[in-house]
C-alpha cells in the first residue's frame, strides 16, 4: 500500500485500507452508483473488506480515498496507475477512474480528486499521458474527464466482470507537457 496523501482545497486523498470498509459499502451497494460499473453490485460490507484487503496490496496501482475536509466523511475513491491494455497506436499512459456516494455527486469533488490524482502522477512520476473511460450513458463522468482536460479520442465498449453486461463507451486522453 502506498504512503502518499493529497490535498485539494476540499477534500484529502489518502491510502484506502480495510477500515472504510462500511464507508465504501454506501456507494459500492447503491444501485444508480453502481449502475455502469464494471463490479456487481456489492451486498455486504465483507465484500468491500475483500476488495480493500486486495487495494492494500496493490503496488502498481495508487488507490485513494476522498476525505471531505469539512466533516471528515469518506464521499468517493479512486485511483491511477499505469494501464495494462492501450488502443492500437496511442503511447503508454496512466488510466484513472473515480466513483462516489450519489449524495456528493454534481458538487466537483470527483473533477477535484482526478485534477490531485493526475498532479500527482505527472510530479511524482513523470507520467504525460493519461486515459479514462465511461459509458455513454453516463455523459456526467465524461463531463469530469474535458473539466480535467481530457480530450474525446475514440469510441470502445467494456464488459462487466462476470459478462453479464456490454456498455457502449467513450475513452478519453490526456497528454501533459513538461
């Protein structure tokens, strides 16, 4: 697990681990959270244990919980780290990807933690190229990705991870200068 913590004017990022176990549960159970995720729809806070005990070993990839300053409260996750499957012609580069409670949706925190995640990748890093993905159903998360600087580079689509679903999908790129 790694040791980093950010900090953007409303929010702290921070390592997640098996104690905001039943503070994911909120988002990882909701239904229209959930609803074009690539996950099932989790049913116990065990399940978020499981998964968070699989994020506190992770080493490539850099997971981060959103901590509201305010009050303390754990609103969202996500996480960038190298992407392991690039489109035909594009140079290597990061993938991020975020997700947060429906209560905290429309108020800028997932475009605040993505601007902190893609920050922190291109300084600590050197990382110039990033990507995203989301359904095209879901027009709010690409709406984050041009707020970020994302530009539209191709149409894709994704498969759940049991394959119970196929989502029709914009992928977006980022590159940054030095």
């Amino acid at each position: 697990m790694h040791q980093y913590v950010l900090e953007t004017e409303r929010l702290i990022l921070r390592p997640l681990t098996v104690a905001d176990a039943a503070a994911e549960y909120v988002w990882l159970s909701d239904p229209e959270v959930n609803r074009f995720m690539p996950y099932n729809l989790y049913t116990s806070v065990e399940q978020a244990e499981e998964w968070l005990r699989h994020v506190e070993q992770c080493e490539d990839e850099y997971h981060f919980g959103f901590v509201r300053k305010e009050d303390g409260v754990l609103v969202g996750a996500g996480s960038i780290g190298p992407k392991d499957e690039r489109p035909y012609s594009m140079p290597d580069g990061w993938e991020f990807g975020y997700n947060l409670r429906r209560d905290c949706w429309n108020k800028g925190y997932a475009t605040e933690a993505t601007r902190a995640m893609i920050d922190f990748a291109h300084r600590t890093f050197g990382v110039k190229d990033f990507y995203a993905s989301h359904a095209e159903e879901n027009p709010a998360s690409g709406r984050v990705m041009e707020k970020v600087g994302c530009t539209f580079h191709h149409f894709s689509e994704y498969t759940t991870f049991d394959g119970t679903q196929t989502f029709p999908a914009k992928i977006w790129y980022l590159h940054l200068e030095d």
